[in-house]
C-alpha cells in the first residue's frame, strides 16, 4: 500500500484556486464532524495542508438530515474555492469522521449519544448529496490518524490519540496500523471506567471518564462548586449567569490566575491520568497525543497529568509513552478523514501508511502450558 502522502506540503508552497487544482492530481475531502462544530476541508493527493476550511455549528438538535444537508453544502463551498468550476473530477473521494462507534461496512452511525444518532446510514446520506465516494471511520480515529501521519506522533510506530471535546474519543495505532478491533469499536476511551459509582455519563453508564473530562463536564463540575459558594473570578467572567460557563470560561479563569478555576483543571488532569495510564499499560504506546480545547490549559493540565501517569502506570511503559500536545489542532480530524479516506479507497480497506503489511511470525508448536487461575477474594 502507498503512503496517502509521506509529507504535507509547507504553507509556502499552496496555491488555490485554479493554480491549486493544476498543480494536483487530485484531491481527497476531509470531513470532521464533532458534536459542537463541523469542519470540512480539502487534502491535495500527494500531501498539503488541508485547504477551504469551513467551520459551522453542529447543532444536532436539528436531526441528522439537516447536519448532512449541511456538510453536503461546506463540502460544495469548499471544492468552488479551492478548484472553481469545472474541476469535479478532481476529487477522488471524501473521509468523513463521525462521534461515536461506527460500522465501517454498513457506513452507519451505530450509536452517537452526544449527537442523538442511532443506527444513521451517515456515509450513504452523503454519498448521495455529493456523488463521490465516501469513507467513513470514527472522529476519534480520524484525528489520531491525522496527528499520527503528519503531527505529533509522527515517525512514531505506536500512538494513542486522546480527544477531548464535547465527548472524549480515542484512536489507537500500532505497528504502524489504526485498530478498529473486532467490531469496529477500539478506541472509545472515553468509557473508561474511573469511579465506580461516579458521575452519570452520556452514554448511561456511571464513573465514565468523559462524564468528568470532558469539555462539558468540566464545566458543569466547575458550575457544582460554584453554586456551592466557592468564590472564582469564573462568576465574574459570566456576569453571574452560570449557565453560560463552558471548558473555555474555566480556561479563561486559569489564564487571570484563578484559584478555584486551577483546581477544576488540576482535578480534570489527574482524572485523564487515571485513565490513560490504564491505557498505557494495556498498550505500551510510544506516545499519547493529547487533542482539544483542554490543552490550552498548558501546564496547568500537563504537569499534574504527567505526574499522575507517572505514579500510576507501570515505570518502564509510561517512560517510553511520550504525553504530547496536539500539533494539528484544529485540523486534525479533516486531514486524518482525507488522508485515512484516501488509503482505503487505494489501498483496498486498510488504514495504513505502510507499503505493506507484515506477515505474522510463525511460532513453533506449543508443547506444554501453564494457566494461572487467581480467585478473586472480593475487596
């Protein structure tokens, strides 16, 4: 399998318009949908940065057809100012990312809780609005496939994305290769367990890690203590109506030096390293790639997150597990749906970079075993 583009291209060297579309021999559509904000962009075939963005409000209040209908004319926007008229053709397929699992056969939505989408035949809605044809994977996967070609995990050959937006989403690749897993699920960190008992999350579980990490959550969690009388500049920030604080008001406040604010952030950074350890020691991976609004928090999230991996996971794993901000913040998504969309629809279904998939060893024959059998005591 060819690399979808071994590098992208500085910013020096785009062109647009017209001049872009000669200087290509084709273009794959990135499309990022995330439960606040749309995102739509376009790849060039060998490598570039993603060009036309278009950013819009979700809005999934308004059912999934209106969502479509929007990202059907973004994409449409987008191709007239990147191409101009006349260049259809050009495009040779579009990667959509979508929240939540997926089945990357049916092209459905299976379940998207911070959407409202269930059983959503999502790449055949759009497949029909665009007439190209369309590649769809989980949002997570795409943005980490994305930080994982061109961003901050590249050169690596193992990585976990971490996203934390209106959900927390991961994306795994190992030995160079996206884990989807057995029915297209890997990945969906956010329903970590952390607390038995804990917060009631979207999903309808309890102690979810994104029912506490993610951007709505730390801010209704930020809104608990102040309805509770702790004084914060955040109160001021609102004008008094708590209603209105969101991840970024929190950030805001750490930014001006709030106590209170930093505390919220600081309890956020330990819980996402109670979780990610966990995944570091199941994976070993050589780095964890951190994507989202949060990590403009800085230091304040970084540090106490990389103390608490550290005292959780296993020495030797969270040594070799780089945790790393996002180098593709707000791209990410698009150019891992464009890149990922463009390896499957020419390498034959395989989120890949290699050239090749490596055979499996071939193991001598088990002669003998042992299996240990540890009686749970119940504490």
């Amino acid at each position: 399998m060819t690399d979808p583009g071994s590098s992208l291209a500085p910013a020096s060297e785009r062109s647009s318009g017209s001049e872009a579309s000669s200087g290509s021999d084709g273009w794959y559509v990135g499309i990022d949908i995330g439960g606040t904000n749309l995102v739509v962009g376009l790849v060039p075939d060998g490598g570039g940065p993603p060009q036309g963005l278009r950013v819009r409000a979700t809005l999934p209040e308004r059912g999934a057809d209106a969502v479509v209908a929007d990202v059907a004319r973004m994409t449409r926007e987008s191709v007239r100012e990147v191409l101009g008229a006349g260049h259809r053709d050009d495009i040779l397929g579009v990667g959509v990312g979508s929240p939540g699992p997926v089945d990357r056969a049916s092209g459905t939505v299976v379940e998207s809780p911070n959407l409202g989408w269930v059983k959503y035949p999502l790449r055949d809605r759009i497949q029909e609005m665009l007439d190209w044809p369309v590649v769809l994977d989980n949002d997570a996967n795409c943005a980490a496939f994305g930080e994982w070609w061109v961003g901050a995990g590249r050169g690596t050959r193992s990585m976990v994305g971490v996203i934390i937006g209106t959900g927390i989403g991961g994306g795994i690749i190992l030995d160079g290769q996206l884990v989807h897993g057995a029915s297209d699920a890997a990945g969906e960190l956010g329903h970590t367990t952390v607390a038995m008992a804990g917060r009631r999350c979207a999903c309808g579980n309890y102690g979810c890690l994104e029912a506490y990490a993610s951007g709505p959550n730390i801010a209704a969690r930020a809104r608990e203590g102040l309805e509770a009388g702790i004084p914060s500049v955040l109160t001021d920030l609102v004008e008094g109506d708590l209603s209105v604080i969101t991840a970024e008001t929190v950030y805001e406040a750490v930014v001006a030096g709030d106590r209170y604010a930093s505390e919220v952030m600081t309890e956020t950074a330990r819980i996402l390293g109670a979780g990610i350890a966990s995944t570091i020691n199941v994976l070993n991976p050589e780095a964890v790639v951190i994507m989202g609004g949060v990590t403009r928090a800085g230091p304040v999230l970084f540090d106490p997150l990389r103390i608490e991996i550290r005292r959780r996971a296993f020495t030797v794993a969270a040594e070799a597990g780089r945790i790393l901000p996002a180098a593709l913040p707000e791209t990410a998504g698009v150019v891992g749906a464009a890149g990922g969309g463009r390896a499957v629809l020419r390498g034959g279904g395989c989120w890949s970079l290699r050239p090749w998939v490596r055979k499996p060893p071939v193991l001598p024959p088990v002669r003998s075993a042992w299996a240990f059998w540890v009686p749970w005591s119940g504490t």
